[in-house]
C-alpha cells in the first residue's frame, strides 16, 4: 500500500519528497493543496508540474479513510461514520451553535480501553490507536462536507482517550496549528482526557492547547466506581498535576462534570467538588447525561442542575451547562460507538 500524505509532517514529506527529485518547497505546495484548498487528487496541484504529479500519483495515496454515512439530528449536528483502511470504523461529530461557533469533535482511537461507565465508547474496548492522518482526515472530511462554512473550534473528545495517543495527537496538533496550512489558534483547540497524569505531563511540555479534565466525581471512592483508571492515578495525583498546571499563564484547567440522577449529583457533592477545586482557576462544564442502550443510568433533573451551578456561581467558580447536542441520532457526549 502507497504511503499517505497526511501521515506526514512538513519536514518529514520534505525528505521524502527530496529522494524523487523535488524541491524542498514542494513539500508546502502539496499540505497547502490538500489542507488549504481541499484538494482530493494530485492532479488538482497545478502549481506542480506534471511530471511531479504524476510522481506524488506514483509514490503516495492521498488519504486513508472514506466517510461511510453521515446522520443529521433535529438541531443541526452531524454524525460522520468513517471506514478506515483496515475495515476499523469511528465517529466524529460536527456541532454548529446559533452563535456561529462550528465545532468538529475528533476521535483519537478505534475504541478505548478507560472502561468508563458512562461511555459507550468504553464498551467497545480499544481496538487501536489513530494515525496522525486518520486523525487530519476527519476535519478534512467535516470541511469537504461544509465548503461553506468556516470551521472555528476543535475538540478531542470522541472516541478514545487521547493521552493514550500521544505521538499521534501531538503531530496532528502541530499541522492543525501550522499557519502555512489549517491555521486553527491554540485557543481554540480542547483536548479532554480521563486522567492519565504521568502522560498529562508528557502531553504540556509538547503542546500548548487547552486539556479538559473528565472528572464525574469529587472523591476516588465514587470516581473509582465511574472511571477505573482513577484506581491507577487517584485524585490526589490528578489535582497535584491540576494545580501545577494552572501557575502558568492562561492555563485555567477546565472539569467536565456529566450529571448522572442519583449517582454523582446530590448537593453534598456540590460542596465536595468546591473544596476538591479550591485554590485552582476552573471552568465547569456540566453535562446532562445523554442516555444509550445498555446502561441504567438517567440524566439529572434540571433543577438538579440548576442548583449545582448556583453553588459552583457561589463559589467563584464559572460554571457552563453543556448542551445536549445529537442526542436523537447518538451523536452526544459519551454516545459514540460507530
């Protein structure tokens, strides 16, 4: 099979590029095509010559992954099955808001090994790692679909956990930072994980996008219950790596909070999660759980809610209800399973 182009960085599609007689400014002409001006064949670069169209036809493949279906909700979202080349499928999730914030929710893995008990996702298991092209090709596949509009915000919480994917994830950011080709800020860039904190650490030193803690509870007895990877980096690791984080600048650390009726949503709980982020610049954002088959669990009433914000408002703490986006075609948080 023909290597792809989107599995390569800038310098390393430079080198390859060098070995069948091109200049090293092809190596951009060929990212900007294919991220800038969306090209789907080598044919389109006509800033190329032909003979070194025809070279690129010979030597690389342009993308990896084909989009399988595409499932429209009520309010808008979009749902995108992809078929990868191995026959492995995952879901990405386009998200416009009347505010005209256009989100893509990327995943990162087929699958994921977290095992949380919220997640569909979870239930799967992990089947692999995402290549940094499987990665890029998802937003390529949600612009292609979208000419139109202008994408504006980026979020890596689909399927899988994306500090499991680190080299993947970190080279996939830096071609999506890149200025020369999709040019998206940092500031609008999130990355969500569960709480791997050794690779939490790995991940700040190589890049400066916003993280996204999923929390889902204030103390380890219940988290542990939720999300067993907190039985291998409790809450005081997490927090420790939380606090560190938050001295440096605009580094404000954002929890996400899903809100499961009766489990994780009493007030007492509240005031536990006020004393576990004293001291910490946070964000909050509460999540309605999004029902699925399989589980038990309901979503918590909105006075529940209501009343929870109030609390975490109280406390200096901003506090966001996240919406429920895609629910009717199981496109929400926590619903993707392919």
């Amino acid at each position: 099979m023909k290597p792809v182009i989107t599995n390569f960085s800038r310098s390393a599609l430079k080198g390859e590029l060098a070995t069948l007689g091109l200049k090293s400014f092809a190596a951009t002409q060929v990212l900007q095509w294919l991220y800038q001006k969306r090209a789907t064949s080598f044919e389109e670069m006509t800033n190329l010559s032909a003979e070194n169209r025809q070279k690129l036809a010979e030597h690389f493949q342009i993308a990896s992954t084909k989009v399988l279906d595409i499932k429209n909700s009520s309010d808008g979202t979009c749902l995108f099955l992809f078929e990868l080349a191995d026959g492995k499928k995952i879901e990405a999730v386009y998200i416009p808001a009347e505010s005209g914030r256009k989100t893509i929710c990327l995943s990162t893995q087929v699958g994921c090994a977290m095992d949380c008990t919220f997640c569909r996702t979870g239930q799967m298991g992990l089947l692999r790692n995402l290549t940094q092209g499987e990665i890029l090709e998802q937003v390529l596949a949600v612009q292609n679909c979208f000419p139109e509009e202008t994408i504006t915000n980026l979020v890596f919480m689909g399927m899988g956990e994306p500090m499991a994917n680190i080299p993947a994830l970190v080279s996939s950011l830096e071609i999506l930072q890149d200025q020369k080709l999709f040019n998206f800020s940092r500031r609008k860039i999130t990355v969500s994980t569960a709480g791997l904190v050794p690779k939490m650490f790995e991940f700040v030193k190589q890049s400066n996008v916003h993280l996204a803690i999923s929390l889902h509870a204030p103390n380890n007895a219940l988290r542990d219950q939720l999300m067993p990877i907190n039985k291998r980096y409790p809450l005081e690791q997490l927090m420790e790596f939380c606090r560190l984080h938050s001295k440096g600048p605009r580094n404000r650390v954002t929890f996400e909070y899903v809100m499961l009726k009766k489990v994780n949503d009493s007030l007492e709980l509240c005031k536990e999660l006020v004393q576990l982020l004293a001291g910490i610049p946070s964000k909050v954002n509460l999540i309605p759980f999004n029902p699925f088959p399989t589980v038990d669990y309901q979503p918590s009433d909105n006075n529940t809610i209501k009343q929870w914000v109030d609390i975490l408002y109280h406390a200096g703490i901003q506090t966001n209800v996240r919406a429920n986006r895609g629910r009717d075609i199981l496109a929400a948080c926590g619903q993707l399973a392919a």
